[in-house]
C-alpha cells in the first residue's frame, strides 16, 4: 500500500506544448521544445513542484488553427495536463483562447505576439504570455526605424491574417503617436510567391523603410521581391524571420531584415545564462556555441515560460487549474534567462515582458545575431 501511496504522490505534473513541429516553423517548435526541458530538467533537479516531477508532452499545430485547436483539446481532456504552453503562431493562438477560458486552463504563450491573445475580453481570462507583444513591439519598431534609419515614411507590407491584422492596428497608433504619416498599407497572402506589385506601390509613393510582418515563408517571398526590383530600402520587421529556414528560403539578402528578439546567447551572460548554455552544450552535441542556439527567442521565452509555470504551480499549492491561474498573480519573483522577474503577472497584467525587454539582431549566414549598425 504504502508503495502505491509513494507512486502517486509522485506522478508526473504534466505540461502540454503545442507548436508547430513540422514545416517551415519546425525550427521554432524544436526551441520551444528544448527550452521548456531545460527548465523542466532544472526543476525536477531541485525535487520537482510540490514534490512531483513535471513532464512534457507535445502536439504539432502544423502552423494549422484547426489542429492547434484539436491538439490542445487532446493535451487538456485526454492527457490532463495542468498547464498548456502555445507556439508560434498568432492564428492558432486566438484559435485556442477561447477554449482554455472556457474549460478553465491555464494557457502560457511563449511566442505568439497578436495583442489580443492576452487582451482577450475574458470575464475570466486564463492566458499569460511571456513573449513580445503586438502593440509594444510596434512602438518599438517606429522609434527603432526612427532612430536608426531617420524613417519619415515607412511603407507596412503585412501577412494578410489576424497577426497582421493586430499589428496594421499596433503600428498606425505608434506612427500616429510619432507624428509619421506611412507611405501605404500594403498585404500579402501567406502562401503569396510574387509581392512585387504591393512593393512597387510602396516605392512609388516614396517609402523610406519597410515595416514587415510575416513568418518565415511570407517574409522570405518579400525578400526574394525586392531582388527582383533592385530596390534595398532598410526593412525593419517583427520576429516572424527568426522562426525557421528564412536564410535558406530568403537568400544572400536575408541579412538586410532587422527584426525583433526578446533575448541573445551572446555577451556577457547572467548566472542563469551561463549555466543554461552549459546544460544545453552538454544535452544537444548540435549546440558548439551562442550562435547555435537558434532561433533564441523561442529556447528563452519557452524556458521562462516553464519556470513561471513551475512558480505558480508552487503559489497554488495544488494543479486545480483555477488554484494554479490565481497561483500566477501570486509569483513574487522568478529568475529567468531574458531577466528576473518581479510580480510579473496581475489581474490587469497577463504580459511578462514590455519594449524595454526587446533586443534587435539580424541573420549572418544562418545565425542570429545582435544587430549593430556600421
């Protein structure tokens, strides 16, 4: 008896990922993955919470809502896990927001930025991100282009989907608030093989700087564009690049895309960031160094993201994934790789990070590295 008692008290706290691990964002759902075990690793080295190790388990969304949809309500009703992590993707975010808010489960976003994926309009709202959000990252993009390139009249080329939605909506207002008038608003199809007509109209009406939002594919289709044209305006971009083979897809002129990020391997390291790369040399023989760890944002946001979890799981006493929710407004500090975090999460406040959290980087070859400009 006393070794059944033993076995349950032991069960595994299981943490549900849903990401894309296949296709041209499976790079992005690999980091994702390594990032939440290290943490998981870190933790259940330090007995676990509440005396329980914690396991993850994986479904592939394929960059699909439908089947994001589906795999979180696999996770949630078959697998009982207590908390759900979330991948890449905008559109299958929103696709599983209201589900969790309806049957009550934790869900933590590592990645996807669209703005009202934690804005939601939840009475009771379940999802915590810690990632770059849509309308901070587009401030930071207007007085990024601002600062850097002396933008007066930048032209947006969006993916024409709800992430490109949340942020033709995030940078009109930074703009408006800048006092900049954009050359035009221009969209794209995501499975898009030729945006030179949308780009053309942008430099016929005098753009200065590009405004990019799409994922690997869409944005390397840009690119590719822009060759074809002969025209090398600075492109300033959201994260969508860094989540697969965009070097390989885009070509030698994928280093001109300058795009956002939450954290780099290189530098000077935190005590967290010393010791987690040396964990991940030691578990992956593919890492030799920072510029293996790729794309980064997503090995750091996944990491944090598990460490937050494991925090309120800790405040909350029990995996009641009502009890492990309101644990999350009860963290009181959580060391992280992208920093250390202070009461990170409120009942007004389902986002970890702000703009002062983001870095910029570019691609060199197929690495991603800090951006500096000459």
């Amino acid at each position: 008896m006393s070794l059944i008692g033993g076995a349950k008290a032991a069960e595994p706290i299981k943490i549900g990922l849903v990401t894309a691990l296949s296709g041209q964002s499976a790079r992005a759902g690999e980091a994702l993955t390594r990032g939440a075990t290290i943490a998981i690793e870190d933790i259940n080295a330090k007995g676990g919470v509440l005396g329980r190790p914690l396991e993850l388990v994986r479904r592939d969304d394929e960059s699909n809502p439908a089947k994001g949809l589906i795999a979180a309500r696999e996770l949630i009703q078959r697998e009982k896990v207590t908390v759900l992590l979330g991948g890449l993707d905008t559109p299958v975010e929103l696709a599983i927001v209201p589900f969790v808010n309806n049957v009550k489960v934790p869900f933590v976003v590592p990645w996807a930025a669209g703005t009202k994926i934690t804005q939601n309009g939840a009475p009771s709202n379940y999802v915590f991100r810690v990632s770059a959000m849509d309308d901070e990252v587009d401030k930071a993009i207007v007085a990024f282009a601002s600062k850097t390139y002396g933008a007066k009249k930048p032209g947006l080329i969006l993916v024409n989907n709800p992430w490109g939605e949340s942020n033709e909506h995030g940078l009109g207002a930074a703009m408006k608030a800048a006092g900049i008038e954009p050359a035009g608003v221009e969209k794209f199809e995501p499975n898009d093989v030729d945006v030179v007509a949308q780009l053309s109209r942008l430099k016929q009406a005098g753009a200065d700087v590009l405004f990019l939002v799409g994922n690997v594919g869409p944005a390397s289709q840009v690119v590719k564009s822009l060759d074809r044209m002969g025209w090398t305006p600075p492109i300033v971009s959201h994260w969508g690049p860094a989540g697969g083979r965009f070097t390989e897809l885009a070509g030698p002129n994928a280093k001109n895309v300058i795009f956002v990020q939450t954290y780099s391997f290189f530098g000077d390291l935190s005590p967290v960031g010393k010791r987690v790369m040396t964990e991940l040399q030691a578990k992956y023989p593919d890492i030799k160094g920072p510029a293996d760890v790729t794309p980064a944002v997503g090995f750091a946001n996944a990491y944090d993201s598990v460490m937050m979890v494991a925090g309120a799981i800790q405040k909350a006493g029990s995996t009641d994934p009502s009890a492990v929710r309101d644990g999350f407004y009860a963290i009181d500090r959580v060391e992280g790789l992208i920093k250390t975090y202070e009461k990170p999460f409120a009942q007004t406040q389902h986002d970890a990070l702000t703009a002062q959290d983001y870095i910029w980087a570019r691609f060199e070859d197929n690495h991603i590295l800090p951006f500096s400009k000459n």
